[in-house]
C-alpha cells in the first residue's frame, strides 16, 4: 500500500491511503491528539464509482491499512494517526507515484513531506520566472 505524508501551506497534514485510481483516500488528525478520521473524493481522473462500491473502496482501504499496521480492522481507530504516518513512502517513485513539480503546486494542495518534517509556506509558492523571458538587446 503507498501511504502519502503531506502537508499544505497552512501546515495542516493528510496522509494519502492508496495510489491513484477513481477515489482518493486520505486520514486527517483530529484536533491535537492521536485520533483521526477517515476521507474519500472522487478522484479528477477517475471514473465515476456508485456510492456502493466508493463504500467497498473505503473498506478495502481501510482492511489494506490495518494489514499494513499488522493489527486487525477493528483496532484500526485506536492505532494513533504518528504511527500510520511512519508508513510513509521516501522514496517518491515507489509505486509510480512522482512528485509534482514545484512550479506546478496549487498553492491550496498537499505536497508529500516525511511525518518529522514541517514544510514552511515558501515551499507552495510558485518561483519567480518573470525574468526568465526578458528580450536580449
């Protein structure tokens, strides 16, 4: 399973369950302690999915996560949200997932950052190529 750390401008974390396919799955934290909840969106490239099987997505999510952990579905909740994200892949092409390229992030989106590891803001903004095409006199 590829598990995603990320994290946006405003420092707030997601953890991405899954490669990419018609749903994205993500875990966000609940408030500031261990706790966390579990999220699903249509994918912008998927296809659509009948609410029956976004549900049969999720759990087999969810079932692939706990296996991960090695705990069993039913503990899942309890497990804290520090620990999921020591599953974490570094490696960004693991999985044929790539990072994207700085100039392209939306300021609004998440950007893969291991868990001990706080992004500053900077990091979301594009870089500044108003210069790049100046004229040569």
């Amino acid at each position: 399973m590829i598990v995603t750390h990320t994290q946006n401008a405003t420092g707030a974390r997601r953890i991405y369950l899954g490669g990419k396919g018609s749903l994205e799955c993500w875990i966000e934290p609940k408030g500031n302690g261990p706790g966390w909840s579990f999220h699903l969106d249509a994918a912008v490239t998927g296809n659509v999915l009948s609410p029956a099987a976004q549900r049969e997505w999720a759990v087999h999510t969810l079932k692939r996560l706990a296996q991960a952990l090695d705990v069993s579905p039913d503990d899942l909740a309890s497990v804290p949200i520090e620990r999921i994200s020591t599953l974490h892949a570094i490696d960004p092409y693991a999985g044929r997932r790539v990072a994207t390229p700085k100039r392209q992030a939306i300021e609004a989106g998440y950007k893969a950052t291991q868990p001990h590891i706080r992004r500053p803001a900077t990091d979301f903004a594009a870089p500044d190529d108003s210069n790049k095409h100046r004229q040569r006199g």
